[in-house]
C-alpha cells in the first residue's frame, strides 16, 4: 500500500512537466474502513414463534444439535475432568 502510494506522489510530482497537456491526474487512496462504512447488513432474525404463538425455538441455532447430542457431549465434559 505504501509503495503505491508512493508512486502515485511520484507520478503526482512528474505529473507537472506533463502537466502542459492541460490533463489533471487525481489520485486518492481509499482504505477498507472507509470503503465499507454505512454497509453492514445485519442477519435477518429468525423466528422463534410459530403462528399459534408457541415457542418454537431460543436461539438461531437450536437445530444444530439434538438434545441426545447435548447430553452425550456434556457427560462427556463432565466426566473427563
């Protein structure tokens, strides 16, 4: 990045020979903060209740894992230490 930059102010300051042409040369460097900025989208939530108004989930993730599974890898933490 600093090398480009460099060059640019290198051609910048060459530039003013050429510079008869009556042709302009603006150079700016934008940086990834300042390209993204006011962009982020944030994760569409996810419902946790169904029509009837029962609950059907806490968490986005509830359907990672079953509760045979919860309990298998806690008993196996658990029983471990």
């Amino acid at each position: 990045m600093k090398l480009k930059l460099e060059d640019a102010e290198n051609a910048k300051k060459s530039g003013a020979s050429a510079g008869s042409t009556g042709k302009k040369v603006i150079t700016k460097v934008v940086f990834g903060s300042e390209m993204d900025r006011g962009r982020r989208r944030k994760d569409k939530p996810s419902e946790t209740h169904d029509k009837s108004g029962q609950r059907i989930r806490y968490f986005p993730d509830d359907e990672k894992h079953s509760i045979k599974n919860m309990v298998h890898i806690f008993c196996t933490y658990v029983y471990s230490s």
